[in-house]
C-alpha cells in the first residue's frame, strides 16, 4: 500500500496537470472567441466586397451598355457622313466639290471616261450663213479713206476677201390697231372694223415678249426681278415683278388646259416612270410629282409627299401598265393595285454601294456584279435583235440572286430588342434593303425579264434637274401658285425637248393660242 506522501504526490501531480488542462482550456477559449471575431469581421467584409463587386458588375454592365450604344452611334455617323450621290439617295448637288466616281452601272456601263466634245458618230451643229447677207460692209484701205478724192475716185475695185459676223439685235416694237369705220358708198351702212383676237386692252404687252418672259423663267431659272432687269437692258422694256408673275400665271393656265391630253398619252404608255422631289413654297416643304416616258412629261405640285399627292396628279391610280420607280413605299398603295412595278436598278445599286463603304459586307458587292452582269447580258441580247431572254438563262441568275440574299441575310441576323418600345423595331438600313431585294425581287429583276422596262428611272429624275436648278437660283417660291405655274409650264416645255422642238417656239404658239400636241402622233 501506498504512503500518504505517494499520494499526496500523485493528487499534487493530478493537480498540476489539471491547473495546465484548465489554462489550456482558457487559451482555447481566448483563442475561440478570437477566431469567432475575426470570422465575424471577415463576414462583414466578404459582405462588403459582395455589394462591392455588384455594383462594380452593374457599372460594368452599364458601361458595356453605354460603349455598344456609342459603338451603334458612332456606325450611325460613320455611314452618315460617308454618304454621297453614288451610294445613297442624296442628289449629286450635295456633294459640293468633292464628285465620288460612280458604279460601273450607274454611270450606264459607258467603261472608261470619254473625252470632253462631241461623241464619234455625233452629226453636231455647227453657224450658218445666209445666201445673202443682211448688211454689207466694205473695209477700205487706210489711204483711202484719208483721201480728199475718196468720193470721186473711180479706182477699179475687186473684193479679195470676205469674213462674217452673226449678230442678234432685239429691239421692242410697237404696233398701232386702228379700228377704222367705214360709210359704204353702195348699201349707205356704217361698217366698223374690229380688233383680231388677243388685243384686249389699249395697252399690253405682245407674244413674242411674254414668251421670252416665260422661257427666262421656267427655262432659263431666273427669278422675277433679273428677269425685268433683263428685258429692260436687251430691248428696253420696262416690267415690274407683277406683270411677270401675271404673264407666267398666264402661260401655266394655258399649260393647264394641256392637262387631259398629256394624261391621255401617258396612260396610253407602255412604261411609265414616276418619281417625287421637294420643293420650297412659301418657306415650307411641298412635293413635285412626276409622271414621265422618253416623250412626254408631267409635274404636279402638292403639299403631301405620299399616297394623297400621287392620287391628285390623276395618273397612276388609273395606270395598268408596267410603273418604274424608287421602291418609295407609296407607290405599293392599293389605290395603285392595277400596274405592274419595276424598281430602280440605280438606287439599288447605290444602296449596294453604301452596304460595301459603310459596313463593309462582301454580299452587297456580289449583288452588284449580278445586276452589272444582268445589264450587259440584256444589252447584248438587245443588239442581237433578241426581245426577251431565254428562260433558262432567267432561271440561272434568279438562283444567283437568291444564293446571295441567303449569304446577307446569314450575315444579317434579325435581333429581338432588350427593350420594348412603341412602333416597329430598328432594323438597319442593311437588313431592310435584304428584305426589300427578297420581297421586291420580281419588281428589281423587272428590266431583264421584260425588255421593255429600262435598268434605271432615269427619265422621271431628268425631269426634275430643272426644278433643282430653279431652286437653287430663286431660292424658293413665294407661292403655292408660283410652284404649281412652274411645274405646268415646264412640263410643256420639257415635253417639247424630247421630242426635238423648240421651246421658245412653243411658248410663242401657246400665247398665239396656236399650240398643239400633234407632234406627238
């Protein structure tokens, strides 16, 4: 058995051992609550860096937002400020001095640059001389004239020499009707004479003078006042800005009476071509509308550019055949149902042209060479005597067309927009042209499968250069009639062009109540 000292040693040794558990324990324990802290603490931060790395998302996301809406923007004014007259709709008047070179097709598969001057094959036009000249002159020589015995002198003379000089005098004349009574000495009655027809008043002005007020006008693009300083320099007439705003209303009012006839010979058409452009009337935005073929024209005025302005110009909706025009959206009214369309193949190639600059897509390039190739195929059948193109031949570039729609539109993906708005989503000015070559498709292949139809709607955008023009002389019209006068008058006028007149002479004729559209029989 143990002592009581062996045991008091052994329960000192339990209790030193127990006193060290129990500081351990107590180590345990601050230790614990330490790490407990600092895991709170940690919580706290990791909670903290949590809303910091959202926010730190969200502005990311923002910020992706706002540099793919910039990015968007910044496409948006690229292709803007890169448009020209050769790869959009913009007339060639804005492109000021800087003249970009147009497509092959644009410029009517004419190939390399021609020489300034008259063509090869060109007859030209060149002075004649009359069989007799109106005055002679005789140049003596010097000594002769300085003679004292110059006027005696029967020196044998012989003319060794003889130039010509065609000069233009335009003076003003005034003529007098007498309206003489008469006592007849047979039957006793007082007979009376009377005026011919167009002298009105005690005082007017005659034909020949308010025509070529009417051709400086519509023809020559001066305005009211250049014009009356222009008369009274060349023949000495005085006007004012009213009589020569009386004397155009005067002539469009005569144009006007025109009307039934001109719109006879353009229903009676095979091919028609309409096209619309603004013009400034009284400050504000109105609508020329034309109605053309390669002989007769038509422009009407009206405030609305769409459906309601080409109704009021009273052709096409009575229109059966074959329409060309811009694609403009209006032209597929159902109030125009009964025609047969054909797109503009020089828009859709411009538009092409704006895809390859703008945005840099090989389809658009591809199509071009299609419509090029689709042009000189047509041209060379044409030569050949051909009326149509074989149907085979038809079949195999509508396949290409629709092999290379498939390619843009691969290219093109319609997206669902983030956000719902009012109206129709944005496409693009790409995807919409896909659409409108795979819609219109008939309607753009028109030109080659009816050779009647030309590649471009050329003769209804001639008919308006001259609008343009006056646009940019006078600046604006002051009113609705002064637009409308124009546009009537130069209808006459360019009718008269086409088919070789003269529009002086036509002018003079609708004053003289002499004039008539038989030519175009």
């Amino acid at each position: 058995m143990k002592s009581e000292s062996s045991w008091k040693k052994e329960l000192e040794l339990l209790n030193r051992k127990i006193d060290r558990i129990s500081a351990t324990n107590e180590k345990l324990v601050l230790q614990g609550i330490k790490q407990s802290s600092q895991l709170s603490e940690l919580h706290d931060q990791n909670k903290t860096q949590s809303r910091v790395i959202e926010e730190l998302s969200r502005t990311v996301g923002e910020l992706k937002q706002v540099i793919a809406e910039k990015d968007a923007e910044l496409a948006r004014l690229r292709e803007r400020v890169g448009k020209d007259s050769t790869n959009s709709s913009k007339p060639p008047s804005s492109d000021f001095y800087h003249k970009p070179k147009p497509s092959s097709i644009n410029k009517g598969g004419q190939g390399p640059k021609r020489k300034s001057g008259g063509q090869k094959g060109h007859e030209g036009t060149t002075m004649r001389l009359k069989d007799e000249p109106d005055v002679v002159l005789q140049c003596l020589p010097s000594d002769c004239i300085a003679c004292r015995h110059a006027r005696k002198c029967k020196a044998q003379r012989s003319v060794v020499e003889t130039r010509n000089v065609v000069d233009v005098l335009i003076t003003s004349e005034q003529s007098r009707y007498e309206c003489v009574q008469v006592l007849c000495p047979r039957s006793g009655k007082t007979l009376k004479g009377s005026f011919p027809e167009g002298v009105n008043t005690h005082l007017q002005y005659g034909t020949n003078l308010k025509a070529m007020v009417a051709a400086l006008s519509s023809f020559g693009m001066v305005g009211a006042s250049r014009i009356c300083e222009l008369v009274e320099g060349l023949a000495g007439v005085s006007l004012s800005d009213g009589t020569v705003c009386n004397i155009l209303s005067d002539c469009a009012d005569r144009c006007k009476e025109l009307e039934p006839e001109l719109r006879k010979r353009l229903l009676a058409s095979e091919v028609l071509h309409c096209d619309e452009t603004g013009i400034r009337v009284n400050g504000r935005m109105q609508w020329a509308h034309t109605a053309a073929t390669d002989r007769v024209t038509m422009i009407t005025v009206h405030p609305k550019r769409g459906v309601e302005g080409i109704v009021a110009g009273g052709v096409l909706p009575h229109y059966e055949g074959v329409v060309a025009h811009d694609c403009w959206g209006s032209y597929y009214n159902d109030a125009f149902k009964h025609a047969t369309h054909a797109c503009c193949g020089a828009h859709i190639d411009r538009e092409l042209e704006g895809v390859i600059q703008n945005h840099r897509q090989r389809w658009a390039k591809s199509m071009q060479n299609l419509l090029s190739k689709l042009y000189k195929t047509k041209s060379k059948l044409t030569a050949r005597g051909q009326a149509s193109a074989p149907k085979k031949l038809v079949q195999e570039f509508s396949a290409g067309y629709d092999r290379i729609l498939e390619r843009g539109f691969s290219r093109n993906p319609y997206q669902e927009p983030k956000e719902r708005k009012r109206g129709k989503p944005k496409k693009g000015k790409v995807l919409c042209l896909l659409e409108r070559l795979r819609d219109l498709k008939d309607d753009v292949l028109r030109f080659f499968t009816d050779f009647r139809v030309p590649f471009s709607n050329n003769i209804a955008e001639r008919s308006f250069r001259m609008s343009k023009l006056k646009m940019k002389t006078a600046g604006s019209f002051r009113s609705a009639d002064g637009g409308s006068n124009f546009c009537w008058i130069f209808s006459i006028i360019d009718t008269v062009r086409k088919n070789g007149g003269n529009p002086f002479k036509a002018l003079e004729q609708l004053f003289n109540n002499s004039f008539s559209l038989a030519f175009l029989d």
